[in-house]
C-alpha cells in the first residue's frame, strides 16, 4: 500500500522541524544506522530525534514490507508495544492534573466495575475481585508494576483479535477480578502488562471516553500525531508496516502483531517515529506541546520521569521504574528509556533529559540488540566516541537427549497454560507433545520427565529449554528465565 493513503486520525499537522542538525551529524548517524542493519535482523527502521524543541533528524531506513518493496518512512505506522505505556501513564497524569484522578488512590475509586460512577454514567455490572487484596491497589501500584497483578496476557491474542468495545472491561471482570495477586499490593515487583490494561481502564472510566477516544483527543490531536491512534486495526488501512520474525535459516518470516483491544494501553498503540518525536517532545519541554499548549504540568511531568521502584529492565539487568518509564544511567549521564515489542513489531525510546535529547526508534523485527544503535547515536550527540555495533551472539543449539517419555507424563503435561505471552495449549503428538505457543505451531521434545526442548522454525523460540512440572495441585511450565506459566 501506498504511503499516500494513509489515513489521518485528526487534530493539526504535525509542526515542521525547527531546525536540522549539521550535515556530519546525519552523515555520522546514518552510517552509525547501516552498521546497525547490516545484519538483517531488522528489514526496516525510522529514527526521530528531537534537541531542545525541534525535531533535528527523521527519517526511515531498509523497507516496510518486503514482499511490496515498500520504504521505511518516518510516517510509516507500527504497533509499538509495551512503549504503549508511557503513553497510559501520561493520560493517567493528565486526569491527575485536572483532579479527575489521584495516584495514590485505590483503584475501586474509579473503576466502574468495583463500584465507582462512571464518568460517562453508563451503568456496569459490579464484580467482586477472588482476592480481596485487589481493592488495595493504587493507580500508583499499576505504574510502577507493583499491583501484585500478574504478568502477561490473557486469551489467545495469537490467533484471536478482540477489538469489541467491551474488550478492556471483559479483561479486567473476567481475568483479573479472577485471579489471585502474586503478592500484597507494593510488597514485590512483576512487571505487568494487565496492571497496564487496568490503569486503561482507569483512563476510560475516570475520563468517561473510551481508552482509544481519549489518547486521539487528548494526546495525539494537540500533539500533532497525526499518524498515531488507539485503534491498532486500522492499522492495513493506515500503511502500516508488515512484521517479521527471523527464522532458523536467517531469513524473515511474516508474521502480525498479536493483541486484542483489551491490551492497547500496554501494548498496542500505533505510531511513528516521527509522532513519537513529538511526544518525547512535550516530555522534555515540561508536558508543553510545540504550539505552547500545556497538555501536563510540569510538576506532573517530572513525576511520571521520576525514579519510583527498583526493578528488573525488560532488556536485561536491574533498573529503577518511574511512571511507565525505565531509569538508567548511560556513563554518568541520566537515561529515560522504554522498549515495547508485539512479537513482530516494536520500538525503543530514549530520553536524555538534561540535555533535552529524545530518540525514538520504530522497527518490523523485534531485535533489542538495536538499543546499541541508540547508545551510540546518544554518544555521539553528546560528543563521545561511539563504539562497534555487535550483532547478539546466536544461542547454542540445544542437542536432542533421545529421552522418551512415559505417556502418562504426555498426559500429564498436556492442558492449557496462560503464559506472559498469552494461552499456550500443550497437545499429545505421538511420543511427544506439541504446543500453539506466540502464534506457531512449535514440539516440545523431552529431556527428561520434567525438561523439554522447544523445537521451531523462528530462531528465538528454537532451542529454548521449558520446564513443566507440578505445582501445587496444578502443573506450572518455566520457559527459561521468563515467567512461569501456570496449567489451567
């Protein structure tokens, strides 16, 4: 499809860039962005950066779609994922400032669900949660990751698009008010994609518009974002990006973003990097659109970038969680940053706020060894050498064992597991078991009686080692180092 027809979603233009940084300084990035390529990992990438109140660099690099030969542009759309967060949380600080929302009170306040009048006084049938620890929670508690809410998703967001208008309200009375907590609300730390899709609730209650009505109005339109909207599946008719996944051979395989309606706030949001730029924008510039609209207060701006939690970065080692938002430390110099990918598609956002620089990067491929190329176009903004991009070593092959299971085993492992990354249905083939796990048909081979090795085509699932034995009076299954998943 044509760049031509993409569809904007209303509100103004976004404001041409201001000014443009020097011609080495482009140079320098667009070769700092072929090293980072030249791996083919990754079939297509933008890059927005943004100094001070201008947009100095935009531009999309490699192809949208392989299939059509289409480019990368910088108003190119893509699910951005979990980055879908910082965008709640701002909402989430906008109601703070008109006094619509309070952080640190408990989510019954507001949700409809739990009791609270709705905005849009529509009337909602009350649940009650299975774990009365649940009213507890503050909206503070979902922005920090500290609910107790578990992690992951619910359903099958693989092979079924929820895009009901129910669909936020369904996953909150049907899986959430369903489930126990992992842990007291503020006592532990479980990085959430529910405790987001709550605090969207939140936003949708309070505010009385839906999630999607309410970032367009509220956030996209002043902003300028003219490409950017809750409303992922119009996604085709936006010229959305084709996603892709490597396979074992190297070589991209199509494959779609994977969420329903219910998780859009925690992961779902379409954008650009060139929108984004603008939203990191107002960030820096204390919540102040380039028109000089103040869409957030300063006070409440510096709250949401403020470090809150220690925490376990989605990209690897520790962190500090402020509002939606990662802290990190970039050789002395403060560092802001977001990752978010839907299996297929994703992004990384960077902020450096003293220096008042944001980088945005949108790609079709989901491959966080690109953080390097934004550390080293942050280097080199700051004035520092930057160093060699080095491509993530592939994983070793794990062997197969020839261990063969007893069929009662079989038997016993299969069922349905809710993983973080939605239902995995385990099935019996022959001696061994077959899974529907990330939307692919993948065998679990055993290593033993509690060990199996994941057999796939996409590199990042073959190999891997997931562990499922008896937990309590259930089976829970542990894909490495990630969540454990529990046998429905």
């Amino acid at each position: 499809m044509a760049l031509g027809g993409v569809i904007a979603c209303g509100g103004k233009e976004a404001p041409p860039p201001a000014a443009s940084a020097p011609a080495p300084t482009i140079a320098v990035i667009d070769s700092l962005v072929a090293e980072s390529m030249r791996d083919g990992k990754v079939p297509g990438m933008s890059v927005t950066i943004v100094r001070n109140d201008s947009v100095i660099h935009s531009k999309g690099y490699g192809l949208a779609n392989l299939e059509q030969q289409r480019p990368m542009t910088d108003s190119t759309p893509v699910v951005i994922g979990s980055t879908s967060k910082t965008i709640t949380a701002f909402a989430i600080m906008q109601l703070v400032d008109s006094g619509k929302v309070a952080l640190d009170s408990t989510v019954p306040h507001y949700l409809a669900l739990l009791g609270a009048p709705t905005a849009a006084g529509t009337q909602v049938a009350k649940a009650t949660p299975v774990d009365p620890r649940f009213t507890a929670i503050t909206v503070r508690h979902l922005l920090t990751n500290v609910s107790g809410i578990p992690a992951g998703f619910a359903g099958e967001p693989f092979d079924v698009l929820d895009t009901a208008t129910t669909a936020l309200e369904a996953l909150a009375r049907d899986d959430m008010l369903t489930r126990p907590l992992d842990f007291a609300p503020g006592k532990g730390y479980t990085y959430s994609n529910r405790g987001f899709s709550l605090a969207s609730l939140v936003v949708q209650d309070a505010s009385g518009l839906s999630y999607e009505d309410y970032i367009n109005s509220r956030i996209f339109a002043p902003l300028g974002m003219r490409h950017s909207t809750g409303r992922f599946w119009e996604g085709p008719s936006r010229g959305m990006v084709q996603g892709y996944r490597e396979s074992v051979d190297g070589k991209p395989v199509v494959s779609a973003p994977a969420l329903g309606r219910g998780h859009t706030g925690s992961g779902m949001i379409l954008s650009t990097s060139r929108d984004i730029g603008q939203f990191l924008r107002a960030i820096l510039n204390g919540g102040r659109a380039a028109d000089g609209t103040q869409l957030l207060s300063a006070a409440s701006t510096a709250e949401l970038l403020r470090a809150q939690q220690p925490a376990e970065s989605e990209l690897g080692g520790p962190t500090t969680y402020a509002l939606g938002w990662e802290v990190h430390d970039l050789n002395g110099v403060p560092m802001i940053m977001k990752g978010g990918s839907v299996i297929s598609m994703g992004s990384l956002f960077v902020m450096l706020p003293q220096q008042k620089i944001g980088i945005a990067m949108l790609i079709n491929d989901v491959d966080y060894g690109k953080l390097q190329l934004l550390q080293n176009v942050v280097k080199h903004l700051l004035g520092a050498p930057t160093t060699p991009y080095g491509a993530a070593p592939a994983a070793a092959p794990v062997a197969a064992t020839g261990y063969r299971a007893t069929p009662e085993r079989l038997r016993d492992v299969a069922g349905e597991y809710m993983t973080r990354a939605g239902l995995m249905r385990v099935t019996l083939r022959g001696d061994t078991v077959a899974a529907r796990y990330e939307g692919r048909d993948v065998i679990l081979e055993p290593a033993s009686d509690s060990s199996f090795i994941m057999r796939s085509v996409i590199r990042d699932q073959e190999g891997h080692l997931v562990t499922i034995k008896r937990c309590g009076t259930t089976m829970c299954a542990w894909m490495e180092g990630d969540s454990s998943a529990v046998k429905r």
